[in-house]
C-alpha cells in the first residue's frame, strides 16, 4: 500500500497540463540556447568566413597564375608540331596510323550503349582503327547486354572486339594491361583510352594523334573533361560538376605553368 502511495505521488508530480509543457520547453530552450547554440553558430560562422576568405585568395592567386601564363608562357603550338593527317591518292588510309580504343567496364549498365556508340563514331578511317571492349562484369544480364551491343556494332562493319576473363586480377588497369596482349593489339601504334562513362567527340583522334606521331619525346596526350546533360538534373551534380571542373583546372595550370621553362 504503502509502494502504491509512494507511485502515485511520482505520478502527480510529473503531472502538468498542456501549458506548462509548452512553457517548460521554452524555458528549457533559453537555457539551452545562449551558453550551448549560439557559441556552436558563432563557431560555425568563424569557419565559413575563413573558408571563404581561403576561397577568394585561391580565386586572386589562380587569376594571377592565369594572366602570367597567357602572357609569357610558351603556346601549345610553338612546343609540339601538330599536322593534320590528310588522305594521299598513293598511300590512302593508310597515312593514318593504326589506333586501338580500349573501353573498360565494370557492370555499366547505364552508360555502355553510349560509350560503345561514342567510340565507334570516332572520325578515323574504319581501317585503321581497333575498338576493345574489356567486360569485367559480374552480373551476366549486364554482360550480355554489352555483348549483344558489340556484336550490333561488328554487324555494322565496326572492327570491335568483345574481350573477357575469368578473374578480375588487377581490376580495371589489369583488364587494360591484358587487353594489350592480343596480337591484334600489338599491331597497333597508339592506344587511346576511355573510361566506361566517357563520350569522345568524334574529332577526339584527329585532335590528339597528331601531337603523338609528330613529337616523339610525348608519350601521353590528355584531354580535358566536359560535363553532360547530367550536371543540370540536379544541384548536387551541378555542385559536384563545378568543384570537378575547378579541381581539373586548377591541376591542368598547375602543370602546364611549372614545365613550360622546361620544354
């Protein structure tokens, strides 16, 4: 009786109406606020104006690296020689060199039809140029569908070849290094690479090649990146795109403003 008493005692003294609730909540939220939030805020505050302090001299910096490269770097084409291939009635095609395009995937379900489309409407002579497609993937729905598109293409007179394994050793740069030991492969003179997700523009070779064949101290052209239709779907990817975009320029500068004493 007496446990039941004691209880009931507990009860009503935890016991308030509507009112006091809200009042206690907004009493508990003053106290809470002052010595805990708005230091927390004031914190975050500091932060964000440092960054930005941070970002505007990156900005300053990144204009001034600019401006000096534009006006005493060396042009592009004043290091390298670059020549457009040009059909001869004598040689014909065969004055373009023998370039093999390697696509690696890894269950690209979503972007295998355009990456094998793109590079198969590479402008380079249908002769003298190899498409190999590396298929990692480990759903065989995915598999079938990439080989179903290959053979689409191989139908079309497209000279792609459709290339597995039985073990994923090395992942995607071991599918590349494999896919270089077909004999069809070491007949080719240069190498192009693209990522599964990766669209060429038709004219990528014709831009890219040239600086390859005539130059012989290059061993490696890269390209610069662009965005598609994706980076406006949504603000994230529009956010994402933008910190990409100013990464790779940042990067590109960088490299092209310490070795253009060098070369």
């Amino acid at each position: 009786m007496r446990r039941l008493s004691t209880i009931k005692l507990a009860i009503e003294s935890f016991t308030v109406d509507g009112d006091d609730i809200i009042e206690k909540l907004i009493e508990t939220w003053e106290r809470f606020k002052v010595p805990v939030l708005v230091p927390f805020l004031r914190t975050l505050m500091y932060v964000a104006l440092a960054m930005s302090v941070m970002l505007f001299i990156e900005m300053v910096y990144m204009s001034l690296v600019i401006a000096f490269n534009y006006l005493f770097g060396r042009k592009i084409e004043k290091r390298y020689k670059w020549e457009e291939f040009k059909d001869e009635l004598e040689s014909g095609s065969f004055v373009y060199p023998l370039v093999l395009v390697q696509i690696p995937m890894f269950n690209e379900k979503e972007v295998y039809q355009l990456s094998i489309g793109a590079a198969c409407g590479l402008s380079w002579p249908a002769d003298r140029i190899v498409i190999q497609v590396l298929d990692d993937s480990t759903d065989p729905i995915i598999k079938g569908m990439v080989q179903v598109e290959c053979e689409k293409w191989a139908c079309k007179g497209t000279n792609i070849h459709y290339q597995v394994r039985d073990n994923r050793k090395g992942y995607k740069a071991g599918a590349l290094k494999e896919g270089l030991e077909h004999c069809y492969a070491n007949e080719c003179e240069y190498v192009a690479i693209f990522d599964a997700d990766f669209q060429p523009e038709p004219d990528f070779l014709k831009k890219t090649i040239p600086f390859l064949h005539y130059n012989s101290e290059l061993g490696l052209v890269q390209a610069r990146w662009k965005f598609g239709t994706y980076s406006s779907k949504t603000y994230l990817l529009f956010v994402l795109c933008l910190f990409l975009k100013f990464t790779l320029n940042i990067r590109r500068l960088t490299i092209k403003l310490v070795n253009m004493w060098y070369v």
